[in-house]
C-alpha cells in the first residue's frame, strides 16, 4: 500500500506518509477538521488557550512577519474580546502566539509553514510571508468556529496541542469572478477575496469584459465605462471600477497573498467594447447594448491596424495598474471568427502583452496560435486544444467546466446556475485529479487550479455564497493537498463540520445533501 502512495505521489517518502496516514485518523476525531488537509499532523498531549493576556509576537528584526501579525491579531480581537497585542521579542516567553521566519528552511518552499502548539504558546515558522499568512489561516481553523464572529463570544479559545507542517502541492490556487454578466462592487469582491483566501487560495481572476459589459476604466478610451459599462444582464444598471478602485482591490488582494489576474476577452465576447467604438467593427455598424446570455456573435475586426491600437492601449494602461505576472487575453467562443484570422490575431497580441512585462493567459482554444514561451492555457472544455498546448511547452491551468464551473447548478432543482456542462455536485467537484483527468496531460504540465463562477444568474452577494460554498473548499484542497492524503469521505465529514463556521463567517451556503452537516 506504501509503495503504490509513494507512485501516486511522486513526492511523499514513506516517513511522510506514515505521519500522514497517522494525521488522517487524528483529525477525523478532531472538532475543526481542517480543510485543506495539511500535509504532516502530529497530535500532542495539552492544550494552549488564549486569554486576556496573550500576545502576538514576531522576531526582532523581522518587521515583514508584522503585516500578518496585525492581520492575525484583527481576526482574533472582535470576538474574543482580547487586546492582544501585537510586539516584538527576542526570546520564547509563553502565552504568546509568535511569528517567525526562518529563511534556512528551504523544505517549507515559498507557502509552506511549521505550525506547533504547545501548552506554553503557539509558534508559527515559515521561509516566506505566505508561509506565514497560510499558517495562520490553519491556525484561525483550529480555534472554535466563535472565533470567525464579529462581536466578542462566550468561548473558550483553546487550541489542542499539535505539530503541523504543510506546503502546498500546486502554486497556482484560483478563483474567478465573472463582473462583466452582472457587476459586483468593490466590497464584494473583498469579501470573495476573504472568502477564498481562508482557503489558501492565492488567484482572483477577475473577468472584466464581455458582451453585456466593460467593467474597467481605460482613460485613452473613455466611452468603454461610458457606454459598454452601462448595462449588465437583465438591463440593470451595470458598473465599472475606476482605475482607483482596481488598484484598490488588487492592494487588498496582495494583503491576503493573492494575486489579481484581470481577464479583457477578444477578440469574441467583445459586444460591449464595439458598441462604445463601432470602428472595432469591420463593419462600422454600431451595435446596441446587449443583455441576454447568447455567446459566439461578435468579433473584433482583426484586419484592421486600428483593432491592434486599442488593444495596446488597453493592456498597456492595465499592466499599469496590475504588479502581478500575467494578463489574461480570453480568447474562447469566438465562434464568429474566421480561424485564420483567430490564429493571426492572437499571434498579434501575445506579443503586446509581453511588450509591457507580462505573460499571457488564455482559454484553452488560443493553443491554435503560434503560443509564445512562457504563455498559458486554461482548459475548460476542449482536452484536445489543452494538449496541443503541452506539445507546444505551454503551461496549462486546469479549469474544466464538468468539475471545476461553480456556477453549474448542483442538480435540477438547483435555483440558481446553469448545467450546460452537466449538474456539479459536491462530491463531484472534489473527486477528481488534475494530473491524471486528460491523458497527456500531466503533473509536470499543470501550473495550478481554478474554479470559475460565470454569472448570468448570480446577482448578489449571496448568490455568489451559495454558488461556491459548499464547492470552493474542495477545490482549494485539490490545489493544496497531495492526491495521496485527498479521500471523499474524509474530506465530506470534515465539510460537514465546517457549517458551523460557515455561519458564523455569514455565508449563505449550499446544505448539499451529499453531506452530514454540524447542527
């Protein structure tokens, strides 16, 4: 049995895999079973509990732990009611919960973490901030789900003894956020950020333009929030963020070690941008506002130097505003697009996005193209174009519609979502391994995971809650945990005793049957 884990693996040598088989039984008994699974559990005899008189301490001399030491401190204070403090020291007093880096250990990788808990206090050791922040988030799960409310409760902040130490098995942990259907302000895509962040999530891709909007201001081209942001979905009033307001969200996204990656799609899914410029439009027609959920009907006017102008402008004052690596150029569902001039147009534009520092990321149809070193394909429908990629040396972000779409209606009752891509429940958005889902398409192939959630249906905030909670979770497991310590039934009671956190986080979650929930 050993050796077949250690093959699944590739990674785990049998010293770790007995510690983790251990965890696995530890933490089923455990009260806050976490999620994601980490890689290593150690139980201990005792306990550490917080009181008035705790402390939140970093390393003289490290003040870049201070950010999550703050951050750790913000958390706990409302409800528990402790001043807990936030200092520094250069010695291992107890009642204290210490933050510490230590650059030495390269084995901790660059999100990995130490976590041990002891009756004297909690020390949390990472090589990076991330380590840090990620600790931290498996701390948060330790306490009482009380912990997660925003007035001070009668608990008792206890913590069992413990040793943790984890990294993630994949770099690359997303979500996406679709504003262009229906548009979401600038606290809720906080609170999505918060949301997925407590998952060890570290990607919001935010999909900023489509057919029923543009959701983005871009000063050379003003008429894009003026006229394509007006609408939405439905005819509502529809919205856009200032470029103010984005670097806004990407400063608090980079505060929760996640990175924003902002999507324009072209040269299809493009209504909205040609309305505001019929120029874009070979036709010089102008085209009406549009609020249905129909794809496939436009296209940029790929023949036209013009066309290429606006896109440089376009990426050029958004790369600006975006420290993160990479753009997303969309390219999916140009159905209208002569293949040719697909093919021409994105070898046009990979180009554009590298002049100003980036690298790109499209859906999986622009593996057509000429694909330029270091661009990325994110598969969601099509295995074939995914792999004619890897044969090209591309990366592959692993998105499919069948596992990963959060906004696929959980079955037919389901009030909210679509099914195009069939009905996602629970159990079937976890059970699956992105190294072995495609043929050809393998461990050393794949820079990460994401679940996307489309909104033609989601309104609100609570729409979007109901949407990804239960699913989001055990996507962030995919992306964290080894396939060898991932098993469904462990993973479904460990969900079902997250409700209670859940609620006290507010969210209006999915109650899947699939599931035996905490009452």
């Amino acid at each position: 049995m050993f050796n077949r884990l250690k093959i699944m693996t590739g990674r785990l040598t049998l010293t770790q895999l007995v510690a983790g088989m251990f965890a696995f039984g530890a933490q089923a008994q455990d009260a806050s079973p976490l999620i994601p699974r980490p890689q290593l559990v150690t139980s201990m005899q005792g306990s550490f509990t917080i009181n008035a008189s705790t402390t939140i301490v970093h390393a003289a001399g490290q003040q870049v732990a201070l950010a999550t030491a703050e951050y750790l401190a913000g958390l706990l204070r409302p409800s528990t009611g402790f001043p807990l403090p936030v200092g520094t020291t250069s010695s291992a007093a107890g009642n204290q919960i210490r933050l510490e880096l230590v650059a030495k250990d390269s084995s901790l990788g660059t999100e990995g973490y130490h976590l041990s808990v002891t009756s004297r206090g909690v020390v949390l050791k990472a090589a990076r901030p991330a380590g840090l922040f990620y600790g931290v988030q498996t701390l948060r799960q330790l306490l009482p789900a009380a912990v997660e409310a925003s007035t001070p409760q009668s608990s008792s902040w206890t913590i069992p003894a413990q040793q943790i130490r984890d990294r993630p098995e994949y770099g690359f942990r997303g979500a996406m956020l679709d504003v262009a259907r229906h548009f979401f302000g600038v606290a809720d895509v906080k609170r999505f950020i918060d949301l997925i962040a407590a998952y060890k999530m570290n990607i919001l891709h935010l999909h900023l333009s489509d057919d029923q909007g543009w959701r983005i201001e871009i000063k050379s081209w003003p008429k894009l929030t003026e006229i394509g942001g007006s609408t939405q979905v439905g005819g509502g009033k529809g919205g856009f963020y200032t470029q103010e307001q984005y670097k806004e969200i990407v400063s608090y996204a980079a505060s929760r070690h996640v990175t924003v990656i902002p999507e324009i799609d072209m040269p299809g899914h493009t209504n909205a941008a040609i309305v505001s410029y019929p120029e874009l439009n070979c036709r010089d027609t102008a085209h009406a506002l549009y609020t249905g959920t129909a794809v496939g009907f436009t296209t940029f006017c790929t023949s036209r130097p013009g066309t290429y102008t606006f896109i440089d402008d376009v990426l050029r004052e958004l790369a600006a505003i975006t420290p993160g690596p990479w753009l997303h150029i969309g390219g999916d569902e140009s159905h209208v697009t002569p293949k040719a001039d697909y093919i021409q147009f994105m070898n046009k534009v990979q180009p554009i996005v590298s002049k100003y520092g980036k690298q790109v990321i499209g859906w999986d149809e622009i593996a057509h193209a000429d694909l330029q070193k270091n661009t990325v394909v994110q598969y969601w429908a099509d295995a074939g174009n995914s792999k004619m990629a890897v044969k090209k040396g591309a990366k592959v972000i692993i998105s499919p519609a069948k596992k990963a779409y959060l906004d696929m209606q959980y079955d037919s009752t389901t009030r909210l979502g679509l099914h195009w891509a069939g009905f996602v429940e629970v159990d079937n958005a976890y059970e699956w391994d992105p190294a072995t889902l495609e043929q050809g398409i393998g461990r050393k192939d794949i820079l990460g995971v994401e679940a996307p959630l489309w909104t033609e249906t989601i309104i609100t905030m609570d729409d979007i809650e109901y949407m990804v909670f239960p699913r989001l979770p055990g996507i962030a497991e995919i992306g964290w945990t080894v396939p060898a310590l991932r098993d469904w039934k462990d993973y479904r009671d460990r969900l079902g005793k997250q409700s209670d956190r859940f609620r006290a986080m507010g969210i209006d979650y999915y109650p899947s049957p699939k599931v035996d929930w905490k009452k």
